[in-house]
C-alpha cells in the first residue's frame, strides 16, 4: 500500500543586526505551514528506548529489521549524542543535538532513490554524482552524563 509522507521543517532566526534569517521544506512560493510530500511505500519502522549516559546501542539492522532499505530517517534524542550510519564498505558519524531532530531523505524515483552514504577522504571534491551505498546499520552513542531517550522512524 502506497503513503504520502508530509515533512514540515522550518527554520527561523533573528540576528544580531535586526535582519532575520530562514529556512524551510518545499518550494519557496509556498507558505511554511504547508508540507513537503514525498510518495512512499507505506512500510515505516519506528523505535524508541533509552539509553544510559555513554551508551552505545544499535538502533537498526538492515538484516534483521524491516525495511531492508528506507527513503526517509528521522532521529530525535533527549540528549546530545552521535549517530552512526553504516554501510558495507563505510560509515560516517555525526553529532545531534538534545531535542533536535535528525532527518535525511531521499526521493523515490529519482536519482538517489533510497537513504545511502559514501564514507571519502577528506580531501576528496565531489566532482561528479557520486555511487552512494545503502545504509546496512545505525548506532547511537549518548555522550551526555544523562540518560537518553530516543526515537527512530524510517520510511520507505
């Protein structure tokens, strides 16, 4: 059975010289309320848990949990922590802040069509559209003193 996923991500911010400064999902003639819309599968796979202060868990295996593969995750944590996302041949690792989400998306259809990463050097220029690997996993680390709760939804 096929979904739509709506996604309403706004940014806003006043700055110090008066001027204020914004981002959002969409086009730009659209207004901020309105959502983005994604045609999707309609299979998600969500959870939540908590994690102690320094712990490491694995949040998602492409072996073992449904959807092998995902156009849409989003991540929120109670605490500071850092999110690895792994692939077969690499991962990258990124901070997020407490109450903040964390989402990366893809859009069915087109050319990067499903969530996927590519782990290079740091000196390595994207100079063409690069072949992107799925992601195969996903740890979380809390680097906070405080326990962690936390939420995974990935939408396919």
């Amino acid at each position: 059975m096929a979904g739509i996923l709506s996604v309403i991500n706004t940014v806003e911010m006043a700055t110090t010289i008066g001027s204020s400064v914004y981002g959002r999902q969409g086009p730009v003639a659209t207004p901020a309320s309105l959502a983005a819309t994604v045609s999707v599968g309609g299979q998600a796979y969500s959870r939540t848990g908590s994690l102690d202060a320094a712990a490491l868990a694995t949040i998602y295996n492409a072996q073992t949990d449904l959807p092998a593969t995902f156009d849409y995750l989003w991540f929120k944590s109670s605490q500071v922590t850092q999110i690895q996302l792994l692939s077969t041949a690499s991962h990258v690792v990124l901070p997020v802040a407490a109450n903040q989400p964390f989402v990366l998306g893809a859009n069915p259809g087109e050319s990067i069509a499903t969530c996927a990463i590519l782990g290079v050097a740091n000196a390595t220029d994207i100079i063409a559209q690069a072949t992107l690997e799925v992601i195969d996993g996903i740890t979380i680390m809390n680097v906070s003193s405080s326990a962690a709760d936390y939420q995974l939804i990935l939408v396919t």
